[in-house]
C-alpha cells in the first residue's frame, strides 16, 4: 500500500539533491588542497585562507537565507541556491588564480549554507506529517553521501585524469552536474503549502496539498495543522531572543554547536588526503583511504538514525565522546612518536595506524555529535523562537568550522600533527564533562512540554529582560 504519493517523493529527492550537494561541495575541496598548494605557490597559512573563503560564504549563507525564504518562497530560494552551487563549480573550475578560486569558492560556500537551512524547511513543509521524519532525515542522509561521493569522484578524477595542474579543476568542476540536475529538478515541484498559505494564498496552499496528501481526511489534516501553526507563531517574531529567560537554551545550542566543530571533525574532512600523506602514505592510497573514511561516516550515521529514538541523545553523545577521546588520543600519540621518536620517518604501517585511527574518530562523530546536533537545537527551543534558535545554532557551527579549517593546515605545518589531534582531543574532554553534566535528555519529550523540562516555562506576559536591551 502506498503512503506517499509521487509528488511528494519528488518533492523530497529534490530537496535531498540539494542536501548531497551541501555534502559534496563539503568535502570536494580535500582532493583539491595538494594541487592548490603548488599550482598557486601558497603557504600553509594562505591555504587555510583559501580552504576556508567557502566556509566564511557559508556563514553568510545561513545568516541571510531565512528572510528571503520567508518572503519569497522556499522554491524560490532552492532555485537561487541551485545556481549558485552551479556557478560556484563552474567558476572554481576555470579559476585562473587565486582570487578568481576564492571568490568563486565563496559563493558557492553561500549556496551551502542556505541549504543547510531552507532543504530542510522545504521537505518538512512539503511532506505530510506521518512521514515527515523520514523525509527530513534524507536530507541529512544525503549530506553525508555526498561526503562520500566527492572522495569517490576526485579518487576517479585523479586516476582517469593524471594531472596535477588540471585534476583540481575537475574536481571542482564534476559538482555542476548535480547542481545542473538540482536546477532543473525544482520546475517539478510545488512550492510549499504552508508558504502559500502564511503569504495569502490560501487557495493555491490548499491545492497543492489534495495533490501531496492520499484522502480527503488527511488533506483537512494537514491544512488544520497549518493554520494552528500559523496562528501560533504570528507574534513569534515581537519575542525577544537574548533575554535572561532563554540564556540556558541557548548555551545548550552554542555549546552543543561548538563542540561539533572542535572535535575537527571538517578539518579532517578537508585535509583527509593530505593527513594520510604525512603519514606516509603514497598520494593514490590516500585518496582510496579518503574513500574509507567517507563511507565509514556514511554507515555510522545510518546506524545512529536507527537509534537515536531508542537510546536517546545523551546516550550517543557519550558514546561518541569517548569515541573521540580514543581515537584522537591515538592519532595524537602516533603523530607525536613518529614525529618526534623517529623524526618523521613515517611508513606504510603508520599510514594504516592513521587511517584506522581516521575510521574509529569519523565512526564516533557520525554516531553522536553527527546524528545528534541538529535534532538536539530543533528540540531545546521554545516554538516562539525556534526558527531563531535553529539559525543561532547553525551560525555557531559554521564559525567554528571556519575557525578550525582555516587553522588547522598551519597548525599542523608548524607544530605537526601530535599537536593538532591533541588540542581536539583536550576540547572533547571537556564535551564529555558537559554532556555528564550539563546536556539534558530530550529523547521522547513533547516540544509542548520542553519548555517545564528545562525550566523555562513562558509567562506571557513577562517583559523582555532590560539587562539583554541594554546589550549588557
């Protein structure tokens, strides 16, 4: 028996695709980073610069794409997206220096960041509730499967292409054709319903939904479902966000956010390649060990989505803590011996050390902090300022990732990888302490009841905290 129609299906796989490419264009930049350093004579430090131009358009990205969905229509802005990741790959592609590679790298970078916030608003508008966690969770499924398949085309790029000077530009170039299929996917599907509806459109809201939905009664379903929603957060935007009421929710968010990236966890999504080589491995193995850690962190996030209805939040971030203070302390003790003990005489046995290291550390990430971060933000907020409070944790998440990436190549030049792999395993350290302490659990709380569970029962007619107005 059917429970989704095929517009809905198509709506879904349109917003995964954007998802995917999200995902590829994460993680294409790590077959690229060798090449750029020498085609473009770069430094350490410039490299970083230039590796994170993308993740600095990201923030910008996810700070601005809410207004313009808002006023303009999610579809619409998917639409810009798609040419902006279209742009971005062709630009990348033919970069003719460095500048010309990071403002196009930027752009693209924009394009990320506004599909980590309107891919998934458009699947959860778009679909009806009793599938809608389903379809959501593609979205983060094909985030991490385009991880997957940029380490699997620049390992194809490099063996059909076998040349140094061009292979990145390939690399760059291959992410057009989703983004081209992505573009053309979205003159298929509808815009959102509950968009038409909170924008006066109400008969056309109400037609695209007896074309999403199977009967009548769940057609009247979902349209009262919108209508309740939209009633209840008409005054959502008059409610101040930095008050003293709101401050444990969010530092839950910031923390939860900051952690995610001080693991290094898209550092070493960037640098994959190039942390194999140090290691001793020769440039063809790397690219296939990229591979490895690509679809280790494809299987670990399918495995933890299984879960994490079962176990609970606190129960995977403990797991994946202790994860990362074993595999981090190992890649940091590695690193320290060979470069220290041996004096860099790094082997094909230190390789497969690194790289079994790489699998257990991209295995603890996709099982906790992976699986569970933007579940946890979406749960802790208050419906009056969710929408706010999901955008607060993502910016947070991308500075932090901008932060490490950009970092991390001359970190590791000057001070070698011991050093590097030890500051994220003394930052993971402390994650485990919070989560001990501090993270409460949310597995199976109603969103309705959140607010008693933290302590942060609204009073309605509580006025904004005066310290907050001030700026204090």
């Amino acid at each position: 028996m059917r429970v989704m129609k095929p517009l809905v299906v198509r709506s879904a796989l349109v917003a995964s695709v954007g998802g995917l490419i999200f995902g590829f264009d994460t993680a294409v930049i790590s077959g690229t980073t060798s090449q750029l350093k020498d085609y473009f004579h770069l430094d350490d430090a410039y490299l970083g610069w230039a590796v994170g131009m993308a993740l600095l358009g990201t923030i910008l990205g996810a700070l601005t794409a809410g207004k313009p969905a808002d006023r303009y229509g999610r579809k619409k802005v998917l639409f810009v997206i798609g040419v902006l990741y279209l742009t971005g790959a062709l630009g990348s592609a033919f970069a003719t220096n460095i500048v010309t590679l990071e403002i196009f790298r930027f752009l693209g970078g924009i394009g990320v960041g506004a599909a980590s916030v309107c891919a998934p608003i458009y699947t959860a508008e778009i679909a009806p509730a009793k599938v809608r966690g389903r379809l959501v969770g593609l979205v983060q499924f094909n985030i991490v499967l385009g991880i997957l398949l940029a380490y699997l085309s620049n390992t194809i790029v490099r063996n059909l292409v076998g040349d140094p000077t061009v292979d990145w530009r390939w690399m760059f170039g291959v992410m057009a054709v989703p983004s081209a299929i992505f573009l053309v996917m979205l003159f298929t599907v509808p815009e959102t319903p509950r968009w038409l509806m909170a924008n006066g459109r109400e008969a056309q809201g109400r037609a695209v939904i007896a074309k999403l939905t199977m009967s009548s009664d769940e057609a009247h379903q979902q349209i009262t479902e919108i209508q309740e929603s939209l009633a209840a957060s008409s005054d959502d935007s008059k409610v101040p966000f930095f008050t003293r009421p709101h401050a444990k929710v969010i530092m839950l968010a910031f923390m939860i956010a900051m952690f995610n990236q001080m693991s290094g966890i898209n550092a070493i999504l960037y640098y994959a390649p190039v942390v194999m080589q140090k290691a001793g491995a020769s440039t063809d193995a790397a690219f296939m060990m990229s591979v490895g850690v690509g679809f280790m962190n494809l299987v670990a996030t399918m495995a933890a989505l299984t879960v994490i209805d079962k176990i609970g939040r606190r129960s995977l971030m403990i797991i994946g803590s202790i994860g990362y203070l074993v595999s981090l302390g190992f890649l940091s003790g590695l690193m320290f011996y060979y470069e220290n003990a041996l004096g860099g005489a790094f082997d094909g046995t230190s390789s497969i050390l690194v790289l079994l290291g790489l699998l257990v550390f991209i295995a603890a990430h996709a099982f906790g902090q992976g699986s569970v971060i933007w579940v946890f933000i979406s749960e802790i907020f208050p419906n009056r300022i969710r929408g706010r409070g999901q955008s607060f944790g993502s910016l947070t998440h991308w500075v932090f990732a901008w932060l490490t990436s950009t970092l991390f190549p001359p970190v590791i030049g000057a001070l070698g990888g011991g050093v590097a792999f030890g500051v994220f395993a003394v930052f993971m350290l402390g994650q485990l302490v919070w989560v001990l302490k501090v993270m409460p659990e949310t597995k199976g709380v109603p969103l309705e009841e959140m607010e008693a569970k933290l302590g942060l029962t609204h009073d309605p007619n509580a006025k904004a905290d005066p310290l907050a107005a001030k700026g204090h």
